[in-house]
C-alpha cells in the first residue's frame, strides 16, 4: 500500500462510485432489454449489485492506515466540537497558553541571568577573585559595575598566585565613538591581557587580544569587536579586521571580531568593543587609574589549575593577601589603613559569569516566576473544571453513542483525541507567547543608558514541563469522568434525562472546590499587583523635595577641548549661563550630581573641632539651582556672586542637616569642615542656606543630611559638566539649540541629554516590571477564576431548574431565587476569600523588600484586593441568577 | 431470480480463485466489471456466481498489485464504464496461478479418488 494511494483515497473512493454507477446503469438497460419496466430494471440492477457502500467501504480500508485515518478522524471531529463550542474552546486553550507561555518566559530569563553558564570553554573552572573579608571598609573612588579591585591589587595579586593557570581582570567602560556633538556610546571593555585566553574564547575573525598587547605604556593598542557590534555597525563586513576605531578620541586597530556566543563575562550586558587595560589612560587621561591605590574600577577571574580545589584557592589567596595588601596600602586614615590590612582575598565559583541585572532581579525574577506557577496552578483548575463540566454535559451523548453501537476503547480514543487537540493548540500557542513576552521584558529592562542583552532562546525542558502539565489536566479530567461515564448502563444514562446519572454529589464537590482554589489563588496574586501597584504609586507621588517635570539634565564631555584646568570653572560659567538664555528655557544651573541618577558623593563632617560619624551627602551646584528644581530656600540665600572663587567657603544645607547636626540652634552662619584625608586641605564652610529635604541618589531611601556646595569655589573641576535647565517647551526643541549653543563655545564638547522624569522611570524599573507583570497576571487571574465561578454557578441553575421550578411554583418570587443562588456563589466567594487571604499574607512576606511605603499585610491592600475580586467575582454570578429568576415555573416542571 | 440448471455456488469461492478467474477472463481482452462477472458466470455455465462485493474489491486489489491496470472506456451500449486490462505481469500471474490451480486440482484428486 502506498503513501500516495493513503492521500489519494477519497479520489479513489469517488471513482468507485462512478465505476459502480456504470454497473448499475449497464446492468439497467439489460435487464430493460429483457423487458422490464425502467423502475424495476433499476431497482434488479441494484438489488444484484447488492451494498454499494459496504463495497466502497471496503476497497477504502484497503488504502488506509486504520489507527493514522482512525486518529485523524478522531481530531477533526474533536476540532469540529471545539467550533461549536467557541466559548469553551477559547477558555481552555487561553488559559492553557497564557500559563504555559508566562511560566516559560521568566523562566528563560531566570535561566538566562541566574542559572546558565558562560558560553566559554569548562565555566566550571572559573572562579571571581575579590575581597571575601571584612565587609566593607573601602573608601576611595569606584567606578565600573564590578569595582572589586584597584589596579595596583589586581597587578600583586596577579603576580603572587600560584592557583590559577591563568588570571584576568577587566572594567566596563562606556567608549565614545564620536569626537564632537551629540555623545555615540559603545559598550567598552578594559581587557587584561590573558582575559581572552583565560576564558577560553578564540576570535571568530582575526584575532584576540594577547598577552603582549597589554605592556604599560602601550602605544597602538589593538581592539576586538563583539559580535553584536560587529553586525550593526559594520554589517558582519569581513574587512573590517585591519580597519581602525576611534573610541574616546583614539584610535585603535580592529584585529579581530568575538564569536556571537561570546557576551563577555557579565550577564545581561554585551560587550561592543574590548581594548586592552593599557588603554584605560587614553580615556581617563591624567585621571588615569593604574597607578592609583584607591580606585576601584576592575573586576577579576581566575581559571583554577587542573587538581586544584575551590578550598585551595582560597587558602592560598588568604596566604598571599597579608603581603598584597601590604604592598598596594592607599594613603588612608590610620583606622581605614588598619582596616584595610585585615582584607583577604577570596575565591568564588564563577561559572555562571558576573552580573549586576541578576543581582537587581534575581528576587523579583523568582517572585514572578512563582506568580507565574499560581497562574498556571488556576488556569489548570479552571481547565479541570471546565473539562468535568464538559464530561457531564456529554454523559448523554456518550450513552446514545454506546446504544448504538460504538466501543467503550473508541469513545475512550475520540475523548483523548479532544483533550490532547487542545492541550496541543492551547501548547503551541503558549511557545508563541514565551518569546513575545520574553521580548517585552527584555525590552521593559532596556534604558535609554543601559542596553539589556539576554541570549534568549525558547526553553524546551520548561516548556515541556508546563506543556505536560497542561495536557495532564486536560486527559485527566476530561477523561476520568469519561470513562466512567461509559463504564455506566447506556440506558441508565438515557433514561436519567438532562440530570446526568454519574452526576455525583462528589463530582460537583470537586467542581466547588476547584473554584474555591481558585478564588483563593487569585486573591494571592491580587493582593500581590495591589501591593506592588500601591509601592509604585507611592514611589511615584512622594515629595521628593524637587520637581521633575520639565527638568532636561545636559551631560557634556570637555575632555577633547583641550581648556586647561584653571579656565574650566569660568568656561562652565559661561555655558551655564548661554545655555539659562536660550529661548523656552526658563532657567538652568550647574549640577555636580543630579538626584535620582544613582551617583553619589559623601563622606563625614567636622563641627567645631568635633568629628561626626555619620556620613553626609554632597553637591556641588551653581546659583538658580535650587530655582530650576524647584526646591524651596526657607532660610538664609542661593548662591550669588558672593561666593565668588576666591572668598569664603559658603554652604547651603538641608533641614535635615540642621535638625541633625545643629538640634535647636540657628545653623545659618555656623561653620563646619570635610573630614577630608590627612595632608588635604580642610577649609571651613559657612552656612548661608537652608532649603528643603530633598532625595539623592534613590527615591527609595530615606531622607539624608545633604549639604550643598558653590561649583563656582571648585578649584580643579574635571573636565565634565553638568547642567539641568527648566523648560516648558517640548524637549525635542531645546535639544538643537542647546548643541548649537555649545558649538559656539567650543566645537569638540560631547553632549548627552536625558530628561529627569525619564531617570526617575528608569530607577523605577524594577518597581515598574513588578506592578506590570504583577498586575497583568493579577487581573488575568482575577478573570480565570471569575469564570470558574460563572461556570459552575450557571451549572448548578441548571441542574436545578426543576427544584427551582417548584419552589417558584410554591410561592417563591424572583428575589428569593436570585438570593438563593446568589447566597451559593457568596459561600464559595467567602470561604475562597477566607483561604487566599492567609495565603496572600504569608505570600506578601516574600516580597517585603520589594515593597515600598507598605506593610505586606497592609490591611487596606487586602481590602482592595478581596473587595475588588468579590465584586466582579459576585458580577459574574448574578447573570446566571438572573438566569434562575426569570425561570417560568410551568416550563421548568414540564421537562420533568 | 431463480437459476434453471446446476445449484449455483455463492459465497464459498475458494481463497484466490476469483482472482484466476478474472486474470483468465481479462486474458481476452479488456473488459468492465460487469462483462467479467457476467463471462464468469456463462462460462461456468452458472456455477460460479460473482458477488459484486467481492467483485470490486478484487479488481482493485488486483489492480493494485499492478497485475491488471483500468481506463474508462464507453461500453457495447454506449455507456462510461471502466474498463481493465491484463498488464505483462499480469500474464505472467495468469500463467503462474494456472499452473499452481492445475496442481492443486491434481492434489485434490489423488486424495479424493485415489487410484
């Protein structure tokens, strides 16, 4: 039997009837030519041919594959049943996707930035050297998303271990690309010379960086392009090995291009460009970092020697620590010195890479993965209920079917055939939705300043899981009433009408208690998008002591522009000001740091001769500041020209700092110091201000002393700048004129614009990701479980229509019909609501750190969320009670 | 319709002699399904008698075996009917399975009426 015969079949079985029409009508004209009348010649002719189907029958059977023609047969009715049931099919398949597509997209990512390994040859072996103990106690500059260690401690360290067979270090750097105008940021990597071969990564063109490339000093150092880089700013061209780059103003020569797989070592981040750590000067210029003992801006690994264990390493990194430490002692303070000699260096397992967005995510990641589970858990209830629901109504069917002849295995099989077609749609449906929504949330963690790369790729063993899960429910609750079903008398069946006879009072326990589940798991996640909604909201409305509307913060890059160091203070004056004059800008002020942007700047203060531990914030900004915020000043001045260069030291301060370090006493005019290191300068400032609290780095923190500082008494000011100004106008017309007005002062300042509320949102993100995620599987849930109890309460009106029937009949009216079925759906409500919301409350605890102005068992979030969830939940059954209450008691009792 | 002469024999075909005896009928040449079951019975002066169920099924069978191939013809009274004729391999078959029938007949008969 051939394949093509198999697919030809039904062309075959019509040229069988033809062949046997012929028969007919041959046989027909002879039985005429033997003399009888045309009507009985036919019906002979028939009658001699005998079943015409039984014979086409089989000559079918013939070409076919019974159990493949069998099963097809058996899906396409399945699919024919679903189109008549649009309602149930479209329930069960959404819900089926949405739980299996949710739980695989956090899943990929939590997979993605928790649990894989780095694409790069025994990640096993590789290991994150930094300092294990004490905690803290480092002071100096940090910079980089991993500043574990100083250049000089990276070089000691490096020279000193014996563990490793081979050890790196590296910083993120953003590289500019431009040399004028508006900033181009590349994705930038200061590579140690043996960062390549030490994680085992050769170079899909050319070559990588090597050990020689990396001399102090170091001339024309080469440059290796990431994949990604590679693709979108030279269009994957071959002959871009040998070309050259510019990045920060240098130029550098592109010897090779990093395979696609390769990323670098921090999850969640692609590098674009990698240079050697010898050029971190062409950037940093005088600033440069490798010779200096307190800052910390590198990161570094190490592959562990073949035999030798985790224990080892350590134990010979705590060997050499005393001596490293010793060699490499920033001048600090005597106790930070002493403090700094207690460090050990450290060794931790690394083969799943660094990275700052697990960090940030990994506990929300987990949270919404666990929603995720609670989605999937009430959308395979819901599926459970709906397939018993389903099973009762065709216990009718199921019995005609057996009546007249059908076998209890092929009922059995056209039943699995239904529930695996919609577990398969309702599957594929869900594969789709992982990628979209892996997408989204990719994108949702993507900022304007901070490219979010995660290699996603659908994830078969958790799609598989789920999948299963789904498709279990489906075979197990839409067969097991089934088969019992069959297992009954069909003339049992039969005779018990429209109230099935299987319909056992457990069975419609089991439904109840389904939707109790239900009811009880969504207020979880209700309470949960309550609870991360309100943080958000509150985050969003509190006085943060400025206003952020209209506020477009200017980053500019002097670097290029070759201003010496003495002239900087008045070429920024003189920025400041153009750029305060420009059209639609109603004021504009120099800001050292812009709050909310996550910087920072501190240290401890000295009142009269007295040291004070407690760390204070500082900004340094230029008068109208406080005006362009829109802080109040509610004693004392601004800045002014009085505090020219070359006066008195002013400050202004915080209410905060007043309360703190001035408790009852006049701060204005008072005077105190920086308790700056020995050997620097320790000028006194006078207070001239107080304004308004404001928030610093987060707006999560708590409000801290903060003092204010006149960029215009700066003396050495680095070589950046920068400036918020006020506008009411859109910012996409100030823009040009701000880089125009630049232009004029000098041609080579980079400039970069942010606006503040896009900052605020951006630091919000995680808060943000959670009230949207939280509150879309919230709802979703809420509407699950909304239709588990519409479905069964209209099943009870309908099985109870007869006694409804009768009560209406014995003088019930309409509002004792509605109150009756309305009381069953509210019983079930309550006692739902009653186990969700101890459950909500242990589930809330988990996310406590998360939460923001909130208690996890705020009393008025559980409110809400059972509030909100009752009404709509109370909504869904009142249409079947009206259902009930229209009833007309003579037809009800009639179908008895 | 009652048959005059010999007792018919129906539905007691031996396994494979329809197939001989449509191969042998088609052996003269291409004809449709109800000339063969028609031939059959006159030649088997009534005895044999072709069920149509059976009929139809075996000439698929045969064709799909490619011992016999069909194509539509029009019929003595001008009637589409689908006509089969004998293939190569179909001759060969003819020759094959008269050869083994004869054999068994032979078989048969020693048992039945031994010498």
């Amino acid at each position: 039997m051939s394949l093509k015969k198999f697919f030809r079949r039904s062309a075959w079985d019509d040229e069988r009837s033809r062949e046997l029409d012929a028969y007919v009508a041959i046989e027909t004209d002879e039985n005429i030519a033997r003399g009888m009348s045309p009507a009985d010649a036919r019906d002979a002719a028939r009658r001699k041919l005998g079943n015409a189907t039984l014979v086409r029958e089989e000559i079918y059977q013939m070409n076919t594959v019974t159990i493949v023609d069998a099963a097809w047969r058996d899906v396409k009715y399945g699919a024919r049943l679903l189109r008549l049931n649009p309602g149930f099919a479209l329930v069960a398949i959404l819900s089926l996707a949405l739980g299996i597509g949710a739980n695989t997209a956090i899943f990929q990512l939590l997979d993605a930035v928790r649990i894989r390994t780095l694409p790069v040859k025994s990640p096993e072996e590789l290991v994150e050297i930094r300092i294990a103990a004490p905690v803290g106690g480092r002071t100096g500059q940090f910079s980089g998303r991993t500043p574990s260690l100083t250049n000089p401690l990276w070089e000691q360290m490096r020279d000193r271990q014996q563990v490793f067979s081979d050890v790196f270090a590296w910083s993120g750097a953003g590289f500019d690309l431009t040399t004028s105008g508006e900033a181009r940021t590349a994705q930038g990597l200061w590579v140690s010379g043996d960062f390549f071969k030490g994680l085992g990564v050769s170079a899909l063109l050319g070559r990588t960086i090597a050990a020689a490339d990396d001399r102090r000093g170091c001339q024309a150092p080469p440059a290796v392009l990431g994949y990604g880089f590679w693709q979108r700013e030279y269009g994957g061209d071959a002959s871009v090995v040998g070309r050259s780059i510019t990045l920060d103003g240098h130029s550098f020569d592109i010897v090779g291009v990093a395979p696609a797989s390769f990323f670098g070592v921090e999850v969640g981040r692609a590098f674009d460009v990698a240079v050697p750590l010898c050029a971190e000067p062409f950037s940093r210029g005088a600033r440069t970092a490798l010779d200096k003992k307190d800052v910390w801006f590198l990161g570094a690994m190490g592959r562990l020697k073949p035999g030798v264990s985790m224990e080892q390493a350590r134990a010979q990194l705590a060997a050499v620590s005393a001596s490293t430490f010793q060699e490499t002692l920033p001048a600090y303070r005597p106790q930070d010195a002493k403090h700094y000699l207690e460090f050990k260096l450290g060794a931790y397992p690394a083969g799943t890479g660094i990275s700052q967005l697990r960090r940030q995510y990994e506990s929300p990641l987990w949270l919404l993965l666990a929603t995720t589970g609670l989605v999937l858990l009430i959308a395979c209830a819901n599926l459970a209920n709906l397939m018993l629901a389903r099973a009762t109504a065709r216990e009718r069917e199921i019995a005609v079917r057996l009546a007249i002849g059908a076998s209890r295995g092929r009922i059995v099989r056209q039943l699995v055939a239904e529930s695996l077609l919609i577990a398969a749609i309702g599957a594929a449906a869900g594969a789709m939705l992982a990628q979209s929504l892996s997408r989204f949330l990719v994108d949702f963690l993507t900022t304007s300043n901070n490219r979010v790369f995660v290699a996603l790729t659908l994830d078969w063993r958790i799609f598989a899981f789920t999948a299963a899960l789904g498709v279990l429910t489906c075979v197990v609750f839409g067969l097991v009433p089934a088969i019992r079903a069959t297992g009954a008398a069909p003339g049992a069946a039969m005779k018990a009408g429209s109230r099935g006879a299987t319909d056992t009072k457990e069975r419609f326990g089991m439904r109840r208690a389904l939707v109790v589940a239900q009811v009880a798991l969504s207020l979880v996640l209700v309470v949960g998008a309550v609870l991360f909604v309100r943080s958000l909201r509150n985050l969003m409305t509190l006085d943060a002591g400025f206003q952020q509307e209209g506020i477009l913060v200017v980053n500019m890059d002097l670097r290029r522009t070759g201003i010496p160091e003495e002239r900087r203070s008045a070429v920024f004056a003189e920025i400041t000001s153009r750029v305060a004059a420009l059209p639609g800008v109603a004021s504009a002020a120099q800001a050292f740091i812009v709050p909310v942007s996550g910087s920072g700047w501190n240290n401890n203060i000295v009142i009269d001769g007295k040291k004070y531990t407690e760390n204070v914030n500082f900004n340094s900004v230029s008068p109208g500041y406080f005006r362009t915020m829109g802080t109040p000043v509610l004693a004392g001045r601004d800045f002014d020209e009085r505090d020219a260069p070359g006066a008195d030291k002013t400050a202004i301060v915080t209410q905060l700092f007043a309360r703190k370090f001035f408790p009852g006493a006049a701060p204005l005019g008072r005077t105190f110091q920086i308790d700056e290191a020995p050997g620097r300068p320790q000028p006194l400032y006078r207070i001239v201000g107080i304004v308004k609290d404001t928030k610093y780095t987060d707006l999560r923190e708590e409000m801290t002393p903060l003092v204010f500082f006149d960029a215009a008494q700066e003396e050495k000011p680095d070589p950046f700048l920068q400036v918020v100004l006020r506008s009411s106008a859109p910012l996409t017309s100030i823009t040009p004129s701000v880089t125009a007005a630049l232009g004029e002062v000098n041609r080579n300042i980079i400039v970069q614009f942010q606006t503040l509320p896009s900052m605020v949102r951006d630091s919000l993100l995680r808060e943000r990701l959670m009230a949207t995620l939280s509150g879309f599987f919230g709802a979703l849930a809420a509407l699950i479980a909304t239709i588990g109890l519409y479905g069964v309460m209209s099943y009870t009106v309908a099985r109870r229509r007869n006694e409804i029937g009768i009560r209406m009949a014995l003088g019930a009216d309409r509002r004792d019909v509605v109150r009756l079925v309305m009381g069953e759906a509210g019983a079930l409500l309550v006692a739902g609501v009653i186990v969700g919301t101890a459950l909500a409350i242990a589930a809330a605890r988990t996310a406590a750190t998360l939460l923001f102005g909130l208690h996890p068992g705020d009393p008025a979030t559980l409110a809400i969320a059972a509030g909100g969830l009752g009404a709509i939940a109370m909504l869904a059954s009142y249409v079947p009670a009206l259902r009930a209450a229209r009833l007309e008691p003579t037809e009800a009792l009639r179908e008895e | 319709m009652p048959k005059r002469g010999n007792q018919p024999i129906q539905g007691e075909m031996l396994q494979g002699t329809l197939d001989l005896l449509i191969l042998k009928t088609l052996g003269v040449g291409p004809a449709h399904g109800h000339t063969i079951a028609y031939a059959i019975e006159r030649q088997s002066e009534d005895v044999l008698q072709v069920e149509h169920g059976s009929l139809y099924p075996a000439l698929h069978r045969l064709e799909d075996r490619g011992w016999i191939s069909s194509f539509w013809g029009t019929s003595e009274n001008n009637r589409r009917a689908r006509y089969y004729r004998l293939t190569p391999l179909g001759r060969k078959q003819l020759a094959a399975q008269t050869t083994r029938w004869d054999e068994i007949v032979r078989a048969v008969n020693r048992i039945l009426r031994p010498a």
